[in-house]
C-alpha cells in the first residue's frame, strides 16, 4: 500500500510501458562468460524462441543451444525467473553465453529483431525493481554506490544501503513518529476528557528526545559517510617550486604531474585517486602560491588553488628549506605543517613551526609522513560502523525531519495540533529520504549513474 501511495507522480508513460527490455548485463569486452538479461512480458517468448523448447523450471540453470534465424549461436547456461521473485520484480531471462563479442552481437541482434523488445536504457532495470517494490531508494542508491566502490570503505558503506539495513532503520524511524503523531491525534480528539488525553501523552516526550538522539548521531556522521562516497580530499599546498609535484609522484609512485625546477610549473590542479588502507583519497596538486602571479594562467592556478582549499578535507602545507619559509594562511581543514628540501639544513632547529621534515628526493620522512596522514584518515573517516546517510539528498531530507521533531520538542506549550503537524512533516521528510513520495525528480538523475544491462 505504501509502495503504492509512494508511486503516485510517476510518468504515466513510464508506467504503461509494457516493453519488455534486454541489455548485456556484464562487462563489456571479451570474457570467458557473458550474461544478457531480459526482463518483462516477453522474457519467456525469448527463451522459447532461441532455445526452441519449453520454459526451463523457475530458477534452475539448465544448458540449451540457442538458436537464430540462420543457424545455431551459442551453447549456453539459461535462466528462467518468473515475476514477481526476480530482481525486478517482473518475468526475467538469462542467458549465459560465450563472452566473445562475436557471440554477444549476435545476441543483442536476435533480441532486438523480436517482437516486444527493445534495448534497455542506462539503469532501467533497476528502476524496474524500484517501481515494482523491489528496492528502496536508498537501497537503489546503495547499489549505484557499490557498482562504483574502489576501497574496501566505500564497499562496506555501499553494501549497507544496498542491502536495506539503512533504510530498515530509517523505516523504524518513520514507524516511531506515527506512533508518536497517533497518540499526539488521540489527545485532540479526547481534548475534554483530561484524563484520555493525559495518558495518551504519557512518555511522548521521551520517546521523541531519544529518537532525536538517535537521528542527530546519524546526520553527524553524514558528512563521513559523503566524503568516504566522493573521496577524501587532500590538498597539496604551499609556496611555488617547494616540492608539491614532487611529492605528488612519490605518494601515488608515479609520474602523475610534471616536476621541474621552474617556479609555477603547476598552473591547474591535478588529481590522483588512491586508496590509502581501504579509505579513498583524491590527492590534489595545486598551483603555487604567492602575492604577485607571473601572468594571467598563473593567476587562474593560484585562484583554483585558493578554492580547492576551501574544499579540502586535509592541507598538507609545504615550504622548503631553501627558501624564506612564509606563514600559514587561516584554513579551516586539518592541516599538516611539512618542511621540504630538509636534506639542505643544518640543524634540526630550522625546523620550528612545522609538523615533519622531509626530503622527496631522498626519501627522508616519507614513511612517517605516509603513516601520519594514513592514522589521521582513518581516525576521521573510517568508521566502525558505517555511515547510513551518504549523499547530500539524504543528509538534507534527514535534517528537515530532525528539525521537525527537535521543534516540536522546543514547544511543548504549542497547541496540539501544531505539534501534530511538526511531526507530520517529520514522516514526510523520512518519505522522502526512503522514496515513498516526491521523488520523480530524482530518478532520472540516480538511475543515470547505472550503466545499460543494470
């Protein structure tokens, strides 16, 4: 039923298309094995009309030879998984074929020459399983995520929004507030008779303040759970020519930016993405900075920079040894204070200031470096448990049901039906977060993220 009020808004069109569709499922390429999908009305025409037999029984592998209109194309594995217990919810065919491109062609052309078939769109098969109540939003959401996961971090984040524990324990949310807006609607209804409304009333207030706790942990650890998602931002700043570049190439052990002893060779940033004990980091390499820019590509650089740093999740600040060490400008990151070059210095007390001397070219303090910023990581972002808010919709739908419901804690002398209201609103918001209403305007944005045959 609530999967049902939750469709309301959906594309009519979306919703009588009765096309059946097909896609390669698995990756594209040559491969010892290649998986084509079919899901619809039609999946079962499909199996008869290749293999020119009966349907398999539900859900057995069998081997059948597949045939096309000029001879045979493959022997294959094929699965027969009527609706409504298949992913998407609908009648659903696979076959397991070869994974030459020969033989994954010939497929999609037979397939596509059928009656009733057309090639699916990016995510459309998941979209399917989400219209038909197979999956959540956030469970939708989950998937995409552990489609992209590079580290082990955002696998087991992604794997907890796919697998429905996150939106399970927001459902227990939105479940805990009409239990709360029922009792708060049997006060008003028995008003004149203190003693109804009085027990009616009789621990709300408790049971609100500990699921507003609950929730509160939930939106702090939502910044994490968005920066594990998109990556750990550190920035590589500081002086020109003290050593970004260089430290760039030895952090990702390869030469991912160009080093030379010209002042402002770096004019753009660059970006290397890498896993640093399962947590994802985009290391950023900036342009150098300092008062007056050597011409207007510089000044763009420097201008970038300055941006990126206010974007950072960790600075690691650099000056060298050999030149005038400047000051630190305010930055609101975590910030690593490094001394490069340090092969050059005399004594150690030139240090001051500074977190860790290093030497790129020499290696020195690269280890403890690589160690410091790893503990720091893992010390922000990686998480015991992982975060259930991971996308900025999410954190925003969370927080307009928390607001609601700290508001209706703040105003206990508010009339009743008021505070019902804050806390119909909170249900809402909780709707929203889990996709039982208002979100036609994201599904094409979220079911973009999937590729064809997903």
């Amino acid at each position: 039923m609530a999967r049902a009020q939750g469709m309301q808004g959906m594309d009519s069109a979306r919703q009588t298309d009765e096309a059946s569709i097909f896609a390669l499922s698995s990756g594209a390429g040559m491969a010892g094995v290649a998986v084509l999908r079919v899901s619809g009305p039609g999946a079962a025409m499909s199996i008869e009309r290749l293999t020119g037999r009966p349907l398999p029984p539900p859900r057995r592998a069998v081997v059948r030879r597949l045939h096309g209109d000029d001879g045979l194309i493959d022997q294959a594995m094929v699965l027969w998984m009527p609706g409504p217990g298949s992913f998407t919810g609908e009648d659903v065919a696979e076959f397991h074929v070869h994974g030459g491109r020969a033989v994954v062609l010939r497929m999609l052309e037979v397939l596509g020459k059928m009656p009733g078939l057309r090639l699916a769109r990016e995510g459309e098969f998941t979209r399917r399983a989400f219209e038909n109540g197979r999956l959540s939003l956030m469970e939708v959401e989950g998937l995409a995520d552990l489609i992209h996961a590079e580290t082990e971090a955002q696998r087991r984040q992604a794997v907890q929004a796919a697998s429905g524990l996150a939106g399970r324990r927001i459902g227990e949310w939105r479940e805990s507030l009409i239990f709360a807006l029922s009792r708060l609607e049997a006060a008003i209804d028995f008003i004149d008779e203190d003693d109804i409304a009085e027990r009616a009333l009789e621990g709300l207030e408790d049971g609100l303040v500990e699921l507003a706790a609950e929730m509160e942990k939930a939106l702090m650890e939502a910044q994490t759970g968005e920066a594990l998602r998109a990556g750990i931002r550190v920035v590589l700043a500081g002086a020109p020519n003290v050593g970004k570049s260089s430290l760039l190439n030895a952090l990702a052990r390869r030469e991912a930016a160009i080093v030379a002893r010209e002042a402002g060779t770096t004019r753009d940033v660059i970006e290397v993405r890498m896993d640093f004990g399962g947590v994802p980091v985009i290391l950023c390499d900036t342009a150098g900075l300092r008062k007056e820019a050597q011409g207007e590509i510089e000044r763009i650089g420097q201008a970038r920079a300055q941006a990126l740093l206010e974007e950072a999740d960790i600075v690691l600040w650099m000056a060298a040894a050999d030149q005038e060490n400047r000051d630190i400008p305010h930055i609101d990151s975590e910030v690593i204070r490094i001394l490069n070059k340090c092969d050059l210095l005399d004594s150690p007390a030139e240090q001051s200031g500074y977190d860790l001397r290093i030497s790129v070219r020499s290696g020195m303090g690269l280890e403890e470096l690589e160690k410091i910023l790893g503990d720091l990581i893992r010390k922000r972002y990686d998480l015991v448990m992982p975060s259930m808010i991971t996308r900025e919709r999410q954190r925003l739908a969370l927080k307009d049901a928390l607001g609601q419901v700290q508001s209706a804690l703040d105003n206990p002398l508010a009339p009743l039906e008021i505070r019902a209201e804050m806390l119909r609103q909170a249900v809402r918001a909780l709707e929203r977060l889990i996709g039982k209403v208002d979100v036609e305007d994201l599904l094409e944005r979220i079911f973009g993220e999937f590729c064809i045959g997903k």
